[in-house]
C-alpha cells in the first residue's frame, strides 16, 4: 500500500512539475518569449482542443452542403425529386392496370367470348348495370338553379372569344404567284407560290415551331402552332433558321426558300393552313400575289 501511495504521489508531483518552454533566435540566442508549462496544463490543453475540434467538424457537416457527401444523408431536392418521382411511377401504374383490363376485354372480344356492346374503356371499372326505367331524369331545384347561375355566367364568354379571334391578323408569309392553288377535292391543302432560291419565308403569326426538319419527300419542313387552334406548314425549304420549340413572332422570318424533296418541281413555297384540325384556303385570309 506504502508503495502505490508513493507512485501516486511521484505521478501528482511529475503533473505538476513546472517546465518553461522558450523560443530563442538561432543566430542571437535572444530570447524572444517563453512560457511556463505544466503536464497537466498541457494535457487539458490537448483535451480541450480536440473536443473543440470535434464540435466544430460536426456543427460544419451537420449545418452545410458538406452532409450530402457523407452516406446516409440526402439534399432536399433529391427528397422532393424522389417523391415526385414516386407519385408518378404510382399513377403510371394505374393506368397500365387499366390499360391492360381494356386490352384483355378487347382480347375477349376478337375471340368471340363477348360482344363489343358488353365493354368500353371507360366503364371497366363500372360492374353494375342501371336500369333507365328506375331512374329519374327530372332536374332537381337545386340543379336548375346552378344552371341558370352558370348559363348566366358563360353569357357571354362565346362572344368574347370569337371577338378576340377574329382579331388574330395573319402576316403574308412569301408574296409571289401562286403556281398551283389550293383544291381539297385533289387533296391539296395547299397554295404553291413561286419564289427565287433562298427567298426569306415568314411566319404568318405568333406562335411555337413544333416540328421542324428534313423530309425525303418535302425537304426542310417547318410546323408553328398559333393560337385558337391555328398550324401552319411551310414546306421545301432550302434551309431553316427556328428549331423546333422556339417561338417567333409573326413576320419574323422562318426559313430560305427552296426546292427540295422528291415532289418539288422547283423552287417555290408549299403554305398551308389548318385551323382546329381541318385545313383551309390560305386565299381566303391572305394575299400572295
């Protein structure tokens, strides 16, 4: 016991045994400064220092972007990408499921095992049947009312649109005689204009180039959609200067004008006009000549 007391005491008395550490100058000797150590000051010193440290390094990955690089943890941005991601993948599901049920109810059908009136796509998920004799089909107090509400409401709503439709000015995309005019009993939805090689073309109106590339049979092919359901197709040009998703403006110009593809006869503009779905004489609206 005497002697584990007496390393003790020999262990105490090293920790607190004073040491000064002193900087001199090489050359000099000159003391430049100094200072009074201990064991123990250094060793809480030390202690302290790499708890800081510590703290420190874990506040710094915890608070900032440095997380992301360490395995487990995720930016924001890729939760909400991950979650977004999920919600379609759900929905994509969904309508594969009922895709699938209308493609094997059709399957049924070719075989003979039902009749096309049995099924429809949009009532698979509908097993009961209504009998029309039990229902009653006389509006309720309440559904009158809410018609006259919304017949009041949309009064005139038809007569504003039309207005502002009628309003769109369509800009004369290539002027020049029209070699070949529009006839939908032939099939050509189109009027021909003959222009010199690489004469600008412009778009007839506002609108978003939906398609816009090379064809075997019509050349540089440029499609801009415009607003109220109006398209317009400019056919074998020599070269394209939009892309497809850009927008323009109308007059601004499209293409050169040209004569390519295996239907052109010669350098001239194929214009076309298509208003929700169903082309029309671009003479009507428009002067070439």
């Amino acid at each position: 016991m005497g002697k584990k007391q007496k390393g003790k005491k020999k262990f105490a008395r090293k920790l607190l045994h004073k040491y000064r550490l002193v900087v001199l100058n090489e050359d000099t000797f000159e003391e430049r400064f100094s200072y009074r150590l201990t064991l123990l000051n250094v060793f809480v010193t030390v202690g302290i220092s790499v708890i800081v440290l510590i703290v420190l390094t874990t506040l710094l990955i915890a608070f900032s972007p440095l997380r992301e690089y360490i395995p487990g943890y995720s930016s924001p941005q890729l939760k909400q990408t991950a979650t977004q991601l999920v919600y379609k993948t759900d929905s994509l599901q969904q309508v594969i499921h009922k895709q699938n049920q209308y493609f094997t109810s059709i399957k049924r059908m070719l075989s003979g095992e039902v009749s096309p009136l049995d099924f429809k796509e949009d009532t698979l998920e509908t097993s009961t049947s209504v009998n029309s004799d039990t229902v009653n089909f006389q509006p309720s107090v309440n559904d009158s009312i809410l018609r006259k509400e919304v017949e009041q409401e949309d009064k005139y709503n038809v007569l504003d649109k039309a207005v502002a439709k009628t309003a769109v000015k369509l800009f004369t995309p290539l002027r020049g005689q029209i070699s070949e005019a529009y006839n939908a009993q032939e099939k050509h939805y189109a009027v021909d204009i003959i222009a010199k090689e690489n004469s600008p073309v412009k778009s007839t109106a506002d609108g978003t180039v939906i398609f816009a590339t090379w064809t075997a049979d019509t050349g540089y092919v440029i499609i801009i959609e415009h607003s109220y359901g109006l398209i317009s197709v400019y056919k074998h040009n020599s070269s394209l200067t939009k892309e497809q998703g850009e927008l323009v403006k109308a007059g601004e110009v499209i293409a050169m004008s040209g004569s390519t593809g295996s239907f052109s006869t010669g350098p001239h503009l194929h214009f076309e006009l298509w208003s929700d779905g169903y082309p029309i004489n671009p003479t009507e609206f428009l002067e070439f000549e």
